[in-house]
C-alpha cells in the first residue's frame, strides 16, 4: 500500500465527471455506511447477552463491566494508529483489513474458555472497530471538505441504526439458535462479505481524497501547524468526558433494568435500541455543527445526557419512560456528543493531518469509553445504582462543559468562523 500525493488527488469533482463522482458517493459511501451500521451491530450484540454470558461463566459484575466496555481500549489506541495510517497508506485497504480484525475478534468470543481469553477477543474486535472507525472519519472529513459535520451525521445515523437493530437482531438470533453464541457467529460471517462488498463496491476516488478542489491554494495559517494543541486538547478531555458518559450508560443499562428494575430481557433490549434510535438524530446534529458554534452544541448535549440520566437513575422505573428517556440519551450524548466531537477534533487541525485529527478523537473518546464500564460497576458496589448514575452520568458531565470554555473557533477550520487576524 502507498500514499497517495496530494497534487494527483481531489474528490472526483473534475469537468465532465459529475455523473461518476455521484455514483461513487453514492454506492461508495452508502457501502461504508453500511460497514458502520455493522461495526455498531457488531458491539451492540454483547451487551443484552451479558447476564447469559456472566451466568455461565460466573463473571463478577466488574468482570462484565470490563468485558462490556474495556474493549473499546483497543479502540482508542488502533485509533490513533489508524489515524496516523490513514494519513500515509490506502484508506480502502485500511477499512478491509479492519472490518476482518474486528469479526476475528467477533468469532472469537463464542470460542473463549473463560475471562482471559474472551478480554483478548473483545481487545481485539475493539481494536479492528477503532482503525476501521478513524479510516472512515478520515475519508468524511476529506471527501466533505465544508460539510463533514453532515456528512459525519449520515454516518452518526448507519451507527445508531446498528445501535437500534444490534440488541434486536441479536436476541431473535440467540432464540432461534437456542444459545447465546449464534449472533457472535453470524455477525462474523457478515462480517467477511462486508469486506468483500467494499473492495469490489468502493472507489478510492472516494477514500483516498484529500480536500475539496482548490484546497491546496488555501492559507490555513489561522489553524495550528501542531496536531497537538490548545483546541485539540480542550476537545479532548470533552471527548473523554463523553466517552465515559455514553458506554458508562450503554454497557450496564441492560443489568440495571434487569436487576435494579426487574425488566424482562426483552424489555431491556428494546429500551437499549431506542439508544441507538436516538443516536439516528446525528443528522440533524451534524447538519447544526455545519452553521452554529459547535461549543454551543456540545454543552448542549452534554446538559441535556446529564439532565436524561438523571431522570433514569433517580425517578422513573416504567418501561415506556425508559424507552422515551433511552432515545433521548442516545440524542444527546451519541447524535449530538459523538458528531460533534469528532467533527470538531477534524476541524482544529489542519486539512493534511485530517487521520491525525480522526485518531485524536478515538484514542480521547475511547479511552474514556474503555473504563467506563468498570468505574461504573465500581461506583455500583460503593454507592449503588443511583449513586453510579449521578456521579457518572449526571455530574461528570459539568467538566466536559467546562473543557469547552478552552477552546477557540478562530483557530478552527469552520464555516461560521473568521479566521483570527
């Protein structure tokens, strides 16, 4: 695999090839898309399954905290190697070789003899997620130069969709197969077809752009030439914020109505879908990060998780307010929170570091993301169900508003901003 040169490529939009640039958008991305909804699929399935998993190998609540999110450690650091990688080699073969990794490491949970080795399982599924991730950021960030946030959004909603679908799929799946190990089977299966669709379906005139035509004649000096700096780090610990908010909420939600609520599974699956039906509002929360202040739009999610878990945690105990208080979760912290973090993080570097800027966002978001299982079980055993929801859910999210107050869209790569004289 090698880098494509900047001077050689450009989105596909040259005299006469309209026609062609709209179909590769238009199976191209719609295939990515569809690798997305997969890769959220794909993760969503374990965490209705876990108290059938836990019984069987007599897992400790911490040890199921670990195994529900801990894998998303392995997201968090191929993400930043997947974003430095996408910056030099063949984003496609990036993205095929990742969906592979994370259905190997998806086949290999329904294999795993104890907790060890289905931690290295789940390291690896989350590592495959986390490359396969920053890859297709990368490619929505260059290929929708001015309108990433939007097109970010689409993604944001192939992602909820397979949030939504995942938990359904999955329990019909385990009561035609009888047994807990039949989705983690047939989501590996699809998995290698999906690889297979985006090698013969997926133009690198699509993954391998780096901007908008004329971009290279562009002066973004009123952006850090560093990857590293004082906007980059501001979002950061917002994304680590968030991170910790939303898999804090997703991996033990399920084991929360359960034994807390005393939901049945199915009950618990569908409120855990209607996260993920609410993670679809990634469309129109993309659509605003493309016209308003981002900082305003991420304070406001993260308000408004805080405000939803709260009422979760604290007051309400009925199925149909937990459906409703579900999707509205997953409005605020995954289609406002996870569009805009990632945007935001592309748009305070500059055009050429665009991976650098993806893989920024999965190693904060997802380190976050990693512990967040365990430090919820952990609060659980010291402080109870409602004490881990207010400590992680509803407070915590104060300091990610407070991280916002460092950033400056001056210094950014955005529509609604002049740069700084």
């Amino acid at each position: 695999m090698t880098s494509v040169p900047q001077q050689q490529v450009e989105t596909g939009n040259t005299p006469g090839s309209s026609g062609s640039t709209r179909r590769v958008v238009v199976v191209g991305f719609g295939v990515l898309c569809l690798s997305y909804m997969l890769n959220a699929m794909d993760r969503q399935i374990f965490y209705p399954l876990l108290p059938d998993i836990s019984g069987e190998f007599g897992f400790s609540l911490e040890q199921g905290g670990t195994l529900a999110t801990g894998f998303t450690l392995g997201l968090a650091a191929a993400g930043l190697l997947g974003g430095f990688l996408v910056d030099r080699l063949s984003r496609r073969n990036i993205l095929v070789i990742a969906v592979l990794m994370y259905s190997a490491g998806t086949v290999g949970v329904p294999l795993a003899g104890g907790f060890v080795d289905m931690s290295a399982y789940r390291l690896l599924s989350g590592i495959g997620e986390g490359i396969h991730a920053a890859a297709l950021y990368a490619v929505v960030g260059a290929f929708f130069f001015h309108r990433r946030a939007v097109a970010a959004g689409v993604v944001g909603v192939s992602f909820g969709l397979g949030i939504f679908l995942g938990p359904l799929v999955g329990t019909q799946i385990v009561s035609a197969w009888g047994d807990w190990r039949g989705p983690f089977y047939v989501f590996a299966a699809i998995g290698v077809v999906m690889s297979l669709l985006i090698v013969v379906s997926v133009s690198k005139r699509l993954t391998e752009a780096v901007g908008t035509p004329g971009a290279a004649s562009q002066s973004y000096d009123h952006v850090p030439a560093n990857p590293l700096n004082r906007n980059t780090v501001g979002l950061g610990v917002a994304c680590v914020v968030s991170g910790l908010v939303f898999y804090g909420f997703l991996g033990l939600y399920p084991t929360f109505l359960a034994k807390e609520l005393g939901f049945s599974a199915g009950e618990a699956a569908f409120a855990l879908s209607m996260a993920g039906f609410g993670a679809m509002m990634a469309l129109p929360a993309g659509w605003l990060g493309d016209r308003y202040d981002q900082r305003m739009l991420l304070a406001v999610g993260f308000a408004g998780a805080a405000g939803c878990t709260f009422l979760a945690y604290q007051v309400v105990t009925s199925p149909a307010a937990h459906y409703v208080l579900a999707f509205l979760i997953g409005t605020f912290a995954s289609g406002v929170l996870f569009t805009n973090c990632t945007t935001a993080m592309q748009r305070a570097v500059r055009p050429e570091h665009v991976g650098r800027g993806a893989g920024m966002f999965m190693l904060t978001y997802y380190v976050g993301a990693a512990f967040s299982g365990l430090i919820f079980a952990w609060l659980v055993g010291r402080l109870g169900w409602q004490g881990a929801g207010l400590w992680q859910l509803t407070l915590l999210p104060v300091l990610g508003i407070a991280a916002l107050s460092v950033v400056r869209t001056s210094r950014m790569l955005v529509p609604y901003a002049s740069p700084k004289k």
